[in-house]
C-alpha cells in the first residue's frame, strides 16, 4: 500500500467569474474534510462578495497582486507574500489590478460552500 499520493488531476470547480479553481486535495478530490489544497488564478478586476468563512485561510502569491479587505482594512499581496486569516473573519477578495493572480489557498477544515458564508 503506498503512503502517498501524487495528484495529477485536480477538480476544476465551475465557475461563471473567470476564476480558475483547481482543488488538489479537500471535499471535491479526495473528500478530505480537514484540509484542502487549491492552486487558483484569479483574472484582472475579478471580486467575490463579502464572505465569514468558517475555515482559517491560507493563501501564498505565487505571480500578480491580491487584494483583500479584512475588518474594514484593505491588504495587498504581491508574489512571494503569504497571508493567514482565522475563521469567522469577514473578508473580501479580489484582483482590481490589470494582470491575473496566481496562488495557492489551504483551508482548515478543507473549503466547502456550506462553510464560506457568502453575503448576498
């Protein structure tokens, strides 16, 4: 029995906003709760609406910038910084800057529509 897997066909989530989702490993790949790995790219001028998620979010800049608006602060990410925020956060993401953003995101417990919280 091997103790490793090498994942070689990420889920693509659908989705209607011009992101790229590739999940490597949570829910919708491996159905692991606990954790989920994403590599995600995000096009210029792409937004999400306010969101509370209950999972910590880790997300790592691998090209571009990121913009994030945590309690009223907005942070910006370029490559090479990392940021953490703790669940029940209220945060917005989004790349208002005119190239796409490359990163990676790992939640814990692993992503799941049920626990983003998305505000309407």
């Amino acid at each position: 029995m091997k103790t490793y897997k090498i994942q070689n066909s990420p889920f693509l989530f659908p989705t209607d906003d011009g992101k790229i989702i590739k999940e490597h490993f949570g829910n919708a790949t491996d159905g692991n709760s606990q954790i989920s790995i994403a590599h995600m790219t995000a096009p210029a001028g792409w937004s999400e609406p306010f969101q509370t998620p209950a999972f910590d979010e880790y997300t790592f800049i691998i090209s571009g910038k990121k913009q994030f608006i945590i309690d009223d602060e907005i942070i910006i990410l370029e490559a090479g910084q990392s940021i953490k925020i703790e669940k029940n956060t209220r945060v917005q993401y989004s790349n208002p800057f005119t190239i796409a953003c490359e990163y990676i995101a790992i939640c814990t417990p692993a992503f799941s529509m049920d626990l983003v919280n998305r505000e309407e």
